[in-house]
C-alpha cells in the first residue's frame, strides 16, 4: 500500500492562485525543458501518462509535442482547472488527452488507463511531479509507476531535495528557519528517517535524498539516465512575486536556472530533484 501521509487539499487553493507567478512559471518551464532532452520522438502511438496531473501543465506540453497522454488526477478542483486549460487548447491536442479521475493508489486499479496506453498498460513516458512529498515512503510509488514504463520508456519524477532543505529560508534571510530545517535533516538522520518541513502551501511534507530516490528506481527496474536541480536561485524570491513584465528578463531567469539545474555543484543546491530515467531493453514491467 502506497499510504498517505499530507493532504495536497489544504494548499490547493494557493497552489492554483500562484500558477501565473515568478517561481512556478520558472519551475513549470524548467521541468519541462529538462525533460524535452529525453523525449522520445512522437507519432500517432506515442503515449504519455502524467500521475498527479494537477492543472495540467506538463500534460499539455507532451500533448501539445505529439503524445496520446493519460492525465490522473485526484482532486476535483486541480482537474477543473485543468478542463479550463485544456478547452482553450486545439482540437488536436484536445483529442489526445484523456483526465482520469485517480491517483497514484489506483494506477493497478482503473481500468481506463488503458484507453491511451499500449494493450499491456505501459507507456513511453511516465510523468509524476511533485507528488512524492505527500506520501509516507516513496519506494512503493516508485515501483507502482515503474510497473507502467515500456520497455525504453522513460520515467520522470519531481521530488524535494533534503540535501537543500535550508537553501530557501538562507537565501531570504530567514537565519532562524534555516538552523531550524537544518536540525531537522540532522535528526532525521540519526532517527534513520526522512526529514519533514511545512511547506509554503501550509501542508506538513516530506522531502528525499538523490541516493535513495536513484536506488528506488533501480529497484523499479529503471535506470537513472540523469538528474538535475530544479529552483537552484529562484526561490529566493517572495511566493507572490509576479513575473518580470519583460519576457527578456524572464528567458534570463529560466535559461539560468536550467543551466545551473544541470550543472554540479549548482544542481545539488535546487529545491527540488528532478529524476530521469529509462526502463531498460528486455526489462518489462512485472504486473
């Protein structure tokens, strides 16, 4: 059993006020730019199944590349928004989404996941982004999703990074946060556990380490193909911050932190870890 641990319910609502502004913009944008590099090409078979969906952002991205995506999503508000965007879409990218109503506990259950993946439920592309933080143990979803990959096919996961956890409240000034978060990572360690923090949406969360994150995909039967930082700068600005007005300056800002989100040291300073990987050749899924 996958379990829950936080409710995403209790932030949604920010979450969904906040999507125009600097810091999702620029983590929406980043993503998928870091994912674009591991794409496969995509034809009228290509499929995608994005796991916590949420409004859309990455699904609509993949559908709009070519992808037949499968989008799952739990909360009836997050899938709203997510219609809202879709139906301002072509009719093209319209037709090949399909939003489920789900979550990461169903995927072995609901049986129109089907509708877009291949006959044995796999697809090219498996996408779960910001969702690990709210469950208990990461390893179970790790190995749930790994179970969807085709065989080359490629999984994406977006978690938060512990090895950082006191890099935001530092870069704001927050010197009392900073030490506080840093305390916790220390007894998190000696308790052989993962740290928690409060995070911005006012939701109780968890965060991963790289190291055990890499060995849960490898458990799963895929191998890391690379990692990267996401946020490595821009969280050193206020959640309400807006975007600049000058799109120059906001290309500035995404190609910085894509750059550094590739980039050691700087990667490992971004709040949050961004992991691919690939399934691979003769490595099927073990349903």
């Amino acid at each position: 059993m996958l379990g829950r641990m936080a409710s995403f319910v209790t932030g949604r609502d920010h979450w969904l006020t906040r999507e125009g502004l600097l810091r999702n913009v620029v983590r929406q944008e980043v993503v998928r730019r870091q994912l674009e590099v591991h794409l496969p090409l995509a034809d009228a078979g290509t499929t995608a199944l994005d796991v916590g969906a949420g409004q859309g952002t990455q699904a609509l991205h993949l559908a709009r590349a070519g992808f037949a995506v499968t989008a799952v999503e739990p909360d009836p508000e997050m899938r709203a928004a997510f219609q809202a965007a879709l139906a301002q879409e072509r009719p093209a990218v319209r037709r090949r989404v399909h939003l489920v109503a789900g979550s990461l506990e169903d995927l072995d259950t609901l049986g129109e996941l089907g509708a877009l993946g291949s006959d044995e439920g796999t697809y090219d592309v498996v996408c779960c982004h910001g969702v690990l933080m709210y469950l208990p143990d990461p390893n179970p979803a790790i190995r749930a999703l790994g179970r969807r990959v085709a065989v080359d096919g490629i999984l994406s996961v977006v978690a938060r990074n512990s090895a950082a956890m006191a890099w935001r409240p530092a870069m704001r000034g927050d010197y009392a946060g900073a030490h506080a978060l840093l305390d916790e990572v220390d007894r998190a360690a000696r308790e052989r556990r993962d740290p928690f923090y409060d995070n911005e949406l006012g939701v109780k969360a968890r965060a991963d380490s790289l190291e055990r994150l890499g060995a849960f995909f490898g458990g799963s039967r895929v191998a890391v193909e690379y990692w990267y930082g996401v946020r490595t700068f821009s969280d050193s600005v206020p959640v309400d911050t807006p975007v600049p007005e000058s799109a120059d300056e906001l290309e500035e800002i995404i190609a910085l932190e894509t750059r550094l989100g590739r980039t050691d040291p700087y990667r490992r300073m971004g709040t949050l870890l961004h992991l691919v990987g690939r399934r691979g050749e003769g490595r099927g899924p073990q349903l």
